[in-house]
C-alpha cells in the first residue's frame, strides 16, 4: 500500500483532453477511493514545533470550534484541565458554539485534524460514525483527494501532567501574544458563519434581474454538498436568500446527488436508506425555490462505481475494475433499466425539476469509458466511447421523459438534460454530440484551450480562470457541432470567483467577466452554468452578467457602471476605475492548472513555515504544505513571484486611490458598507498573493542554505528574517479583515480554509522560526 502510494504520488501530472490533474485524481482513479479511506500509509504526521507539543497544538486548533467538553473527552482529560491549559498559553475564555457552526464547520474540523489525530479519535471529535466519515470523505467534493488522498499515522492525544520544559514553553507562547497583540487576543467582530443569517435576510430591492442567457444556474454560497438532502435543518436555500439569488440575475441553481441514495438500489436496498426522506425534501425544496424564480438543477455523475464483493452476486454487471471497485456497465439492459427507472422516480415525483446536468468522463470513475478504460470491458470495448456515452446520456433523457410522462399533470415541461463535455478525451466530442437527442444541451467550459503568455511563460488554460477571458477554441468548436445537429449551447464559467482564489466571495475583476460574457453574446451562446461550487455569492460579477445577457447593445464598461452605481451610489464611478486596474492587474496572474490546484492560494498567509522540507505534496486547493515545485509547476521562481508582485501591486495602487477618492462622499449606509466590503476583498486577494510570494522566497532561500558560502549565508538569514516579518504583517491585517467579514476564507465545499486563530497561529509560527530556528542557524553556521 504504502509503495503504491509513493509511486502514485511521485507522478505529479495527469493529462487527460489537454487538462492537467494532481496525482491524487491519478491514484484515486487506479485504485479506487472507498478501499483506502480509513487506511494510514505509515508516514509521519508534520510537527508543529511552535507550540508546546502536540496536546497543545490540538486544542488550539479546536478552541471555540469544537465544545470544551469534546475536546477534553478525546484528550482524556476534564474541562477544568483543558481551561487551564489554554489560558497558560494565552487562549480567551471559550464561547457557546451554534449548533449551525458546529453542522457547517465538519470539513474545516476534518482538515485542521488530520496530522493531529488517528482516525478513531478523529472520530470521537466529530462524534460521528466510520461509516459517515468514509462517505463524507468519499463524497464531499472529492474531499480526501482534496486531503493528499493520504491519513498520516498520528499518536492519540492525551492528556499529562505538564513538565518544566513544555511549562517553559507554554510561557513562550503567551508571551509572543502579548509582544504581538498587545491589546489582548484578537477580537472576533463578526461570528463565523454570520454571513448565513444576513444572507438569508431578504434584500432591500428583490425585483429578479432577467437576462437573455437561459438558464443561469450556479452554486449555492453556503449550501453543503455531500448528503444535504437528509439533514433539512441546514437550509441550503433561505426563502431571502433565494430572492437574492433572483436579485443577482441567476435563475437557477444545482445540487449534487448520489443516484443510489435517491431513488432504490434493486440489488441491495440498504444502499438507498432514506431515499424516500431525501426525495420528499428535493420536492419540497422545488416547490419553494420555484416560488423565488429559481430552479433546481440535479448533478448526473452515474452509475457510481461499486466494490468488488457486490459483483460476486451479480458478475455479469460488471464493467471495468478500478482498484477494489467496478463500474455497473452501463451497456448492460439491467443497468440502462435501473437508470431510466431511477430518473424516472425521481421526474415523476417532482416533475418541476429545472434539469440535470450530466459528467460523464469526470474524476470519480462511472461508465465503463469515463477514464478512457473502456476496452477492458468486453460490451463497451465494442462499442467505443461515443457510442457508450452518448447513450447514456440517452438513457437519462429517456428516464426523465418517462418519469414526466407519469405526472399527475400532462402539460408539465420535460425538465432539461444538459450533456457536458469535461474530460471527454480530444476526438470524442465529433462523434458523441451528432448521437445526442436533440432535445439535450451541449455545455463546455468556456476558457478551456485559451492559450496564455504570462511573465514570457506560454500555458494553456485548462477552466477556473477569470484572468483568461474566453471562449476558447475547444468550447467554440464543440457549440458549432452542437448547432449544426439542433442542440441548445450553454457556456460554463466562473462568474464570481475561481481556484485563482476561492477564498473570497467573488474577485473584483469585473472587467475581465464583463468582457467573457459579452463575448458569450456574441458567440450566441443560450445559457451558463455561472460556476462550479464556488462564486455563488451575489456579487457585482453575476449582476454583471446579467446586465449583458439583457442588453445586446449594452457594452463592458456600460454594464460594470449600470452594476456600480446601483450598489455603490456617489462611489460607483471610483469603483469602476478601481474594477478596471483589478482586471488588468489580475490578467497578470501565473495561470497554470497546477499553479491553480497547488498553490496556497486559498490558504494565503495562515499556511505555515517549515524549518525543514515536510516532504509531503500539496493537495488539490486542500493542504499546500512548503511544496514550492508544485506551487509554480512550469513557472521559474523569479518569474511566477514577480507575476504575483504586479497583480498585488496593481490591486494595491486601484485599492489606495478607491479609498482616497471615496472617502468624503456622502452615501447611504448600504452603500458605504458595500464599498467597505469591496475594499476589503480587493485587500484580501492582495494580501494571499503577496503571502504566497513571501512563501515561495522563504522555502526556496531555507532550501538552499546548505550549499551556500558564509557570506552569502549571512544575507539568506537576514532575508529570512525580513521574510518571517512580513508574514507575521500580513497574518495580523488578514486577521483584522476576517475578523470583520466572516465571508473571507469561506467556500462551499472546503468550509473555512482557514479561521481568525489559524491566523494568530501563524503569527506564533513565524515568531518560533525568528526566536529559536534562526538564532540556531546561526550558531550551526558560526555566523
């Protein structure tokens, strides 16, 4: 296991249809994801030296995000003893915690855990069961891959009585915070998760924004993605909320499912527990969305694979192997029947479903052509890919229809099946679109294939890219074919925000998204996917949007003035300016797919520094670790830091002069608000990038060190030195910022990258490096 894992891990790229993708994706497509999760692959977990030990380190992590009394219960301690060691090293008085932080906060709990504990402690924290972890991180947006798709072994944590040198250490601690924050531990303004209730609060001006691009579906901010529809108390969608989403020009949005969770599984109805719960909830959810103008789109990634043992009962369902599982062949009649039956229960019953949209060649492996294996299946091996694919999409519009066709009202519309193209492999799309029923739409991401010079750098981009302005010519060639054969075109975008930096709840390069979707017009394109889990805030950006699709007469610059003056008042012509300089700056961006997955972006200045090389790889937008080769993949050092440096830049000159030209206007309260939040989040995207170009100087100077002369060695320390304080800066303005806006460093499926006392750890971090590894190089060195 382990040496599978080390050669899955040391092939760091994966091309599938001109895409790069992290060696998780790879590995977790050769052995299959469910046979894996609850194993350890005997490799350390990371130490955090800056902290007394690793007691310490796990109830700092947790303070004020799990309850006291679960913490001391997996320490084997009381709370009495849990308080005291927080206060001696400088912790506030723990607060009550909403049952709503504690249900929306798992995956951020999860991540923040994963070096310190085993797996059964780690279950004992979240209080759930093997069974609700393996699915969460199964199912959760690929959460384990997001993981490193690796449990590092972990000691339990327990509970001693403290020695003189952790004592000593505990003082260090808690003196830092007093030299660092002198007015006490940083305050908190806003709760986490507050963005919740003001979301859910109706808006002032509720009137949809309609739009000539339909549909207009995306994300919901806030919504939960792994089994939202059996927990009903986490609305993913408040009655305000999805009159925001209205007001914001979207008119749809889309849920994942799990097919076999939501209708019956014929060979082994256990699998289906709850269906009837799940699909009751959908319904109701339907109705009332339906209400708001908004409807529900359903994620089609089908049929899941399943373990060996099932095929042991049933051997001639099985199609290709994937490590311990198989894919149900979906060229077999027993198979295309349970999926029409199963879309069909699902259309019958809520038959105003908006649509679904299907994936038939992505990450989690299905048919028996998803990952391009197909001929190892003796059916399908026959067939080839476009066959295969395009009936399965078929076999879904064929169970929709059938299911509409038992509804208690005839004249209900077919809802949509929109068939999209991700990781069909180059040369499919000519053969798969011409087999698709007319009725269905063809959806491409819209940057896909652009190719881009940055810094002197050629790339391409593979989609989550606002600073590249599409379409591309992959999408442009696969909507002509589609045209041609009657079907309807819808262009995937990231409207709001993408993995550039999915920490904020929209980037404000509104000129870049202006552009796209004028161009969209152009390109006649009839609807969009507005993005993927993240950027389903309502923003300027998808205001935006919708200003366009309204108008075919209406320019760029036009829209991005009618949006700014309507949120900003007096401001909104300073705002504009500043929207510009933020787009031009921001298509400065080092774009690379890797770059995009790899690099702290997210995680910004509360990702750590390593005295020593942790060894570990970054994560898919999960864990970045000090892995500067994977951060900058094809970009020099030099090349990608300085590509940084004028995005931040750039932000910081528009920024300034927004503050400077708006600071003695009258405007209503709303307006002085949304344009405080507008400065703040062009701050936050300033502040990560500069964080990450610091991180790359530090880990690449800390890296070379040995192979230096005295001289030399002498200037590195000095550089480290200013490098560490810099981060310890911007950790503590990042602080202020999250501490005000509870939004910043959110995202849907991630939950929290990284939470105000992440930020005050930093800080300690960086002190610990500064009073103890820098003096030590010193002396090692004789410097």
């Amino acid at each position: 296991m382990k040496d599978d894992i080390s050669k899955a891990l040391s092939r760091r790229r994966f091309l599938v249809s001109g895409t790069l993708f992290t060696a998780g994706w790879l590995f977790m497509s050769q052995t299959g994801l469910a046979g894996i999760v609850r194993k350890t692959v005997g490799r350390p977990a990371v130490a955090f030296p800056h902290f007394p030990d690793k007691l310490h380190a796990f109830l700092w992590r947790n303070w004020n995000l799990v309850p006291l009394e679960r913490i001391a219960k997996v320490a084997g301690a009381n709370t009495d003893e849990i308080f005291a060691l927080g206060k001696a090293i400088g912790l506030p008085s723990p607060q009550p915690i909403p049952a709503d932080q504690q249900q929306r906060s798992y995956l951020s709990i999860i991540r923040r855990n994963w070096h310190l504990l085993p797996r059964e402690q780690l279950l004992e924290l979240l209080e759930w069961t093997d069974e609700k972890l393996t699915f969460t991180l199964q199912e959760d947006d690929f959460f384990y891959i997001k993981l490193g798709s690796i449990k590092p072994d972990c000691e339990k944590i327990r509970y001693r009585a403290i020695d003189a040198k952790t004592k000593e250490r505990e003082q260090w601690v808690a003196r830092v915070l007093k030299e660092e924050f002198p007015a006490g531990f940083p305050a908190q303004e806003k709760p986490l998760f507050s963005f919740v209730k003001e979301l859910s609060a109706p808006p002032a001006k509720t009137a949809p924004l309609t739009s000539g691009f339909s549909p207009r579906f995306g994300y919901a901010y806030f919504a939960l993605f792994g089994d939202p529809l059996l927990e009903p108390e986490i609305d993913p969608y408040p009655n305000g909320y999805l009159d925001r989403m209205a007001a914001s020009g979207m008119d749809g949005t889309w849920m994942h499912i799990v097919l076999s969770k939501l209708t019956p599984f014929p060979w082994d109805p256990t699998v289906s527990e709850h269906w009837e719960q799940r699909l009751e909830n959908l319904k109701k959810l339907v109705a009332r969305a339906k209400q708001h103008g908004i409807g529900i789109y359903l994620y089609l990634n089908e049929p899941r694979v399943l373990p060996l043992r099932f095929f042991e009962k049933y051997p001639d369902l099985k199609g290709v192997t994937v490590g311990d599982h198989a894919a149900l062949c979906t060229s077999h009649p027993q198979v295309q029947q349970y999926l029409v039956d199963s879309l069909a229960t699902i259309t019958a019953r809520i038959p105003d479903l908006a649509g679904f949209f299907s994936i038939t060649a992505s990450e989690n492996p299905t048919n028996c052509w998803s990952h391009g294996k197909g001929a190892d299946c003796p059916r399908c091996s026959k067939r080839g890919p476009a066959a295969v694919i395009a009936e399965l999409n078929s076999l879904y519009l064929k169970g929709i229809r059938k299911g509409i066709s038992n509804a208690p009202d005839k004249t209900t519309a077919v809802p949509q099946l929109i068939a999209w193209d991700w990781g069909w492999a180059n040369g499919w799309a000519e053969e798969i679109i011409p087999a698709l029923p007319t009725e269905t739409a063809l959806m491409s991401v819209s940057e896909w294939d652009l190719d881009i010079n940055r810094g002197g750098v050629k790339n391409r981009v593979g989609e989550y890219s606002i600073s590249a302005v599409g379409p591309g010519p992959r999408a442009s060639r696969h909507w002509g074919i589609a045209r041609k054969h009657g079907l309807k075109t819808i262009a995937k975008i990231q409207a709001g925000t993408t993995w550039e930096l999915g920490a904020v709840p929209y980037i404000p390069a509104l000129e870049n998204v202006a552009q796209h979707a004028v161009n969209l017009r152009t390109a006649k394109v009839d609807g969009l996917m507005l993005g993927w889990t993240l950027g389903g805030h309502p923003s300027p950006n998808l205001e935006v949007v919708a200003a366009i699709g309204s108008n075919q007469e209406l320019s760029a610059l036009q829209a991005m003035e009618l949006v700014a003056n309507r949120r900003f008042g007096k401001a909104g012509p300073a705002v504009v300016a500043a929207w510009r300089t933020f787009s031009k700056a921001f298509s400065e961006f080092p774009y690379n797919v890797n770059v995009v997955y790899s690099a702290p972006l997210q995680t910004g200045p509360s990702n750590l520094l390593w005295e020593k090389p942790t060894g570990y790889h970054a994560t898919m937008v999960g864990i970045p670790y000090d892995d500067v080769k994977s951060w900058i993949s094809n970009y020099p050092a030099d090349v990608f830091t300085g590509q940084l440096d004028k995005v931040v830049q750039g932000f910081n000159t528009a920024l300034a002069a927004l503050r400077k030209q708006t600071r003695s206007l009258k405007l209503t309260g709303d307006e002085r608000k949304a344009l405080t939040d507008e400065c703040n989040i062009a701050e936050t995207v300033a502040i990560h990038y500069s964080s990450i170009v610091n991180q790359v100087k530090f880990i690449n100077t800390r890296d070379g060190l040995a192979a230096m002369d005295k001289p030399t060695k002498l200037q590195a320390v000095a550089t480290l030195g200013q490098l560490l304080r810099r981060e310890i800066t911007l950790a503590k303005r990042m602080n202020v910022l999250q501490g005000q806006d509870p939004r910043l460093g959110f995202e849907a499926t991630n939950h929290y990258f990284y939470t105000p006392i992440d930020l005050v750890e930093k800080v300690i971090n960086c002190r610990d490096l500064l009073d103890r590894w820098l003096p030590e190089i010193k002396k090692d060195y004789a410097l």
